[in-house]
C-alpha cells in the first residue's frame, strides 16, 4: 500500500471528470451507485494505508513547476497527520455521499451535485495528503472553488448566487495573504516541502518566521471562517444541506486548522504568531457562540456553532497542544456532520429551516430526535460523549500551558454552546406543533448515515491518549500530564457549566416557553450578528461599488468610450472628406495629378537651389 497510497485523492476525482462528461447521457441510478462508491474506494485505501504506516512515507509522481532554483514535484506525503485527515474526509464524505441520495432524489441537477461533491472531496483529500505548499495550494484553491459551485448550486435564486459569490470573494482575501507566505517562504528556504520547512525553521530569525506564519495564517481566517474572515459561512447556508455538512465538518473550513499544525514548527519557533492564532481563535468561538444563542434558522444556528467550534481547534494549536487541537478536529467531523444532516432530516420533513415553525417534532420523527440528540449532548461536552474528551484536552491543556484566560473564555464558551445547541433542540422537537402540518420521517438511506455518525460521536471520543500518541512520531507533539486532582476540578468545571447551559435553555424554552428571553438592546445586537456585515457594507462593499460606478461614468464612459468612439467617428469624418475627391471624372484625376506633380516638383527644386 506504501507505494499506491497516492491514489486516494483521485478515485473522486475520476467521478467528477466521469459525470461532467458524461452526465447527460449517463443514468440517475449511475451516478447514486459509483458517486458514492468512488468516495468508499478512497476511504478504505486511507484505512489500509493507515493500519500499514510506519514511519512518513512520501511519493514523487513527477517533476511538476522547475523554474530556475525553484524545483517542485508532484509528490504526495502520508504520516500520521496527513492520515488522520485521509480518514476524517474520505469517511465523513462518504456518508454525506450517501445521505444526498435520498436527500437531493427529486433535484433537477442531480448529477451535477454529485460532481461537485466529488471535485470537492478530492481537492480536500489532495490538500492534506500534499507533501509541499504549492500542492497544497492547489487543494486549497479547489475547495474555494467547489464551495462557491455547491453554495451557489441554487444559482436561480438571487441569495444562493450571491452567497456563492461571497465565499468565493471573501477567500480570495485570505489567499493573498496565503500566496505572499508561500513566497516569503521560498525566499527564507529555497524550498516549499513540509519536511524541509520544518527540520529548516531555525535557520531563519524569529521575525521572519512570524512574518510568514501571520500571512499563512490570514488564509486560514479565510478558509477556516474566523475573525475577521468568517462572514462568508453562515450565508454558506443557501446551499443543500448535505453541502453545509461536508463543509463544515470535514472539508474546507477544517482546511486552516490542519495547515497551522503541519507547520507548527513556523509558528512555534515565531512564538508570537502562535499567540495571534490562540487568541484569534479562543475569541471567535466567544464571538460566534453568542451570536448562535439568538438565531431561528436551524441551519444558521449550526454555521456559527461552527465558527465557535473552529475556534476551540485553533486556540488548541495556539497554546501548543496540536494533539488536542486535531483530536477535536476529529471528533468534531462526526458530530457536527451529524448535527447538519439531522438538520437536513428535519427541514427535509418540515419544508422549513425556521426554528419558530416547528416544535413537537420528536413524536412524528423519532430517529432523527435521537441523532439530533447523540449530537447535540456531544457538542456540549457532556462526559461519554466525544465532544468531552476533545474539548476537555484543549481546555486542560490552555489550564497547564499557563493561558488561564484563554482556559476562562473557553470554559465560558462552553456554557453558551450547551445553551444554544438545546435552545435548537427544544425548539425544535418539544412543546407543541408550530405551523407544520404533515411532517415525515426522513427515508432510510438518510437514517443510515445518521446513526452510524451517531455512534462515531460517542466513541470516537474515548481515545485521547492514544490520539496523541499516534502523532508524537512527527516531533512537535508533547504530552503533558496533570495531577490527578487539578484534571478533576477542570472536567467538573467542564461539565457543571455545560449543564448549567443545558439546564437554562431548558428553563428558558420548555418551561417559561420562550418567554421572557429578549433582552432588549443586547438581544437586538446579538439577532443582527454585532452588525458586522453591514459595516463591512459600509466600509468596504459600498465605498467600492460607488466607486466602481464613478470610474465607470467619469473615465470608462467619458475617456476610454469617447477615445475609442471618437478614433472610429475622426475615421468616419476622414473617410467622408476623401470620398469626394473620388468623383469618377477622368479630367478631376487630371488635374490632381498635375497639382500633386508640380507640388513634387517645387519642393525638388526648393531642394537644390
């Protein structure tokens, strides 16, 4: 397997290429069988591999970009980072894959969505099996692109277009930053292999790798939705739910939390850019939590889970513990791609997304209220479930590594997360029905994926230790270790505010019924997201469109259409005026041959006298 792991990335993509060829002629009943199929295929290559890996096994296809001194290959790298990614998307993606089957069955562009989700799971599997940047980079773009086509899929409504067209603008952003890493890098190292970067890293001053590792870092907001970058996730709802899940959970946004832990030892020996990503990271998941204790679109609620979640990810790599960092990478793939496909479940039964129309759902859905529920417990942290354990390793390991205030925010985060997650559930499956009338269970190859991501988001929890231990071989990885009595304070701190959480939504939203929740000034900030998009529409989109339109009145219109015109209209004029010197009179050619002869000659004798 050591020498066909590359393969993994390209059965997806074989897909994609197969049904935009063919996708008019092929079969529907096609394209549910091999869509899915080719996405297992890449999955149990990633298992074999990873059950087989000793050491870091990398493979060079080809001499791909040689200019000068810059030399890169098309070379794949697999070790227990890149393998823990391969498994994570080629799995989630399969089931998701699956779900889509019965969730998307009646859609008009079937076959163009399984396309896309194939060209999406192959640019995500190629970035983090990449064993240099610029390969990265091409992943990194790719699944930029797809979530512009699978946002916009919808493209007949007007906010599904321009949704698309936020992501798609908003990550451009971040990717200049990210291509001006890229080049600084080169011009330290010489080189843009990981492995070279990172045993290299000494040799250049700490300045430097700062530099580097903040213009890295500002793809990362972009990819990876944090502050300030983060605004493109949320409208990134438009598109079908499944879509939101893959994006979410497995896909683009995990995309800046893998690329800081594979090139920790840039941020670690930076020291300060390590800082910026912990505590950009610990206050967008503040930020995004408190805007998700207000919202009523289900799906909504779910996008700035997200972004808060993300944020707990990137604050763990920022205090130094990449173990926990990506184990809750990891964990959060299941349940949060739970989380959105029982959200699909219900809008799929309902026909709404409005959590204000629903209520007393568990009765007619059962299997999907027990998922929603497996989900939502593991999300808040409760002990046995996964979110616990992973959440639980980055607060402790903020306690240890000395960053008590990030460990307070995080703690505090944790409680809102709880809140807003059953402040979902209850107003979704308890109370009484509220505008649904003939609400279905979903079909069974929805369920199927639902419970199996459901028994994931328990167990896959329960291995921490071991998680770390998988990834010391790559040499950045410490484990530290707490007194038996200092662990046990912070998981009782841990978990007596998640159920506080729970305990206040439950207060709030089954017995006041809602009542009473709005409060005032703060509500009204929270509901409109701190306003953020419209400043940004005040200080950026609007300055820029008005702009646009004066540069289009007052120089496109007025210089370069006059120019243009006006060189067409003085040709016109000309042509006209020499027109009439063409009469047809053989005496008029005469005379103006004579004239232009004795012209000629009074400037040759002018001449020579």
């Amino acid at each position: 397997m050591r020498e066909l792991f590359w393969l993994i990335p390209f059965f997806p993509a074989l897909g994609a290429a197969f049904f935009i060829i063919f996708g008019r002629v092929i079969s529907k009943k096609l394209v549910s069988w091999l869509a899915p199929s080719l996405v297992g295929i890449s999955f149990v290559f990633s298992l074999i591999s990873f059950l087989q890996l000793k050491g870091v096994w990398i493979k060079e296809l080809f001499s791909w970009i040689k200019i000068g001194n810059l030399s890169i290959p098309f070379a794949f790298q697999f070790d227990p980072l890149s393998s823990i990614m391969a498994l994570t998307v080629s799995g989630v993606s399969f089931l998701i894959h699956v779900y889509s089957i019965g969730y998307m069955a009646d859609d008009w562009g079937y076959k163009r969505y399984f396309a896309y989700l194939n060209l999406f799971t192959f640019s995500m599997l190629l970035l983090v099996l990449s064993a240099n940047l610029p390969m990265m980079f091409v992943g990194w773009e790719g699944v930029g692109l797809c979530s512009y086509l699978l946002i916009g899929f919808w493209f007949e409504k007007d906010t599904a277009a321009n949704a698309g067209k936020k992501a798609f603008i908003v990550n451009r952003v971040g990717d200049f930053g990210f291509l001006l890493g890229i080049f600084l890098l080169f011009s330290l190292f010489g080189d843009l292999s990981f492995s070279f970067i990172n045993s290299h890293v000494e040799g250049i001053s700490p300045e430097m790798a700062t530099a580097a590792a903040l213009l890295l870092f500002v793809g990362a907001t972009g990819k990876s939705a944090q502050l300030p970058l983060y605004i493109w996730l949320p409208d990134a709802m438009e598109g079908p739910t499944p879509v939101s899940a893959l994006i979410h959970a497995a896909t683009m946004v995990t995309a800046g939390v893998y690329m800081v832990s594979r090139l920790f030892p840039l941020y670690h020996h930076s020291g300060f850019a390590l800082n910026v990503v912990a505590w950009i990271g610990i206050i967008t998941a503040l930020f995004a939590a408190t805007i998700a204790l207000v919202q009523n679109d289900i799906k909504r609620v779910l996008a700035y889970s997200t972004i808060s979640q993300i944020g707990y990810m990137f604050a763990g790599v920022g205090v130094g513990a990449v173990a926990a960092g990506m184990f809750h990478l990891f964990t959060h793939a299941f349940f949060k791609s739970l989380l959105f496909l029982a959200a699909g479940s219900v809008i799929h039964g309902v026909g709404t997304q409005d959590m204000r129309e629903m209520g007393g759902l568990r009765r007619v859905m059962p299997a999907t209220f027990w998922n929603f529920l497996i989900a939502a417990l593991a999300i808040s942290g409760i002990p046995g479930f996964a979110g616990f354990f992973s959440k639980d390793e980055i607060l402790k390991e903020a306690f240890l590594s000395g960053h008590k205030w990030i460990w307070l925010i995080g703690v505090v985060t944790a409680g809102l997360t709880a809140f807003y997650i059953f402040r979902l559930i209850f107003m979704t499956f308890y109370g009484e029905k509220r505008g649904w009338d003939h609400a279905h269970e979903s079909p069974v190859v929805m369920l199927i994926p639902m419970s199996i991501l459901a028994f994931f988001s328990i167990v896959s929890g329960w291995i921490p230790t071991s998680f770390a231990k998988y990834l010391q071989p790559l040499g950045y990885i410490e484990i530290k270790e707490a007194s038996h009595s200092t662990e046990i304070v912070l998981i009782l701190i841990s978990v007596a505010i998640a159920v506080l959480g729970i305990f206040v939504a439950w207060f709030v939203y089954v017995k006041r019924k809602g009542k009473g929740w709005n409060f005032g000034f703060i509500y009204k900030l929270l509901y409109g997201k701190y306003y953020v998009d419209e400043l940004y529409n005040l200080i950026i989109v609007s300055p820029y469109r008005k702009g646009s339109e004066l540069i289009n009145r007052y120089f496109d219109t007025g210089v370069i259409d006059r120019t243009v015109e006006g060189s067409g209209e003085l040709a016109m004029n000309g042509g006209k005026l020499l027109s009439r010197l063409q009469t047809g009179l053989l005496k008029d050619y005469g005379l103006w041959m004579t004239v232009g002869i004795i012209t000629g000659l009074f400037f040759a004798i002018r001449s020579l006298l």
